[in-house]
C-alpha cells in the first residue's frame, strides 16, 4: 500500500480500558504515543476509582506496547 501511494505509512495502535468485572464495557482507550481518553460519565457512573484508572492503564499500555513491538519490530516509528 505505502508503495502504491508513494507515501509513508506507520501502525498507530489503541486498546480499550475495560471496567473491572465488565471488561467489553469501555470507559477509555489508550494508543500509540501516550494518548488516553477517559469516558467521566462512566467512570463516576460507575465508581471506578483513580488508582483502577491508573492500574488498568499500565497493564493495557504494557499489552499494547507488546504489540507494536511484535509489529513494528526494530523499525522505529516514522
């Protein structure tokens, strides 16, 4: 594809944050680079507290960057 469109062209991974107990249900996604957002009306709907937020955080960014290791392998991001 990058050959076709002579142009660049990278992987930018995300992954969901589940809510504890109902992992399908997001309440926030993290991707490459360190970008997360959080859904605040399900986590205080909820009652997902801070220390949750960070901990399942830290353990998705470990999958994801996992992930683009086994993808991007020793190539840097462009």
């Amino acid at each position: 594809m990058a050959r076709a469109l002579r142009a660049p062209l990278d992987i930018v991974l995300s992954r969901k944050l589940g809510v504890p107990g109902q992992e399908e249900l997001a309440f926030g996604a993290i991707a490459t680079g360190g970008t997360r957002v959080l859904d605040r009306e399900i986590i205080e709907a909820i009652g997902i507290s801070e220390g949750q937020i960070e901990q399942i955080t830290a353990k998705v960014k470990k999958e994801l960057e996992r992930r683009e290791n086994l993808y991007r392998g020793a190539q840097p991001p462009l």
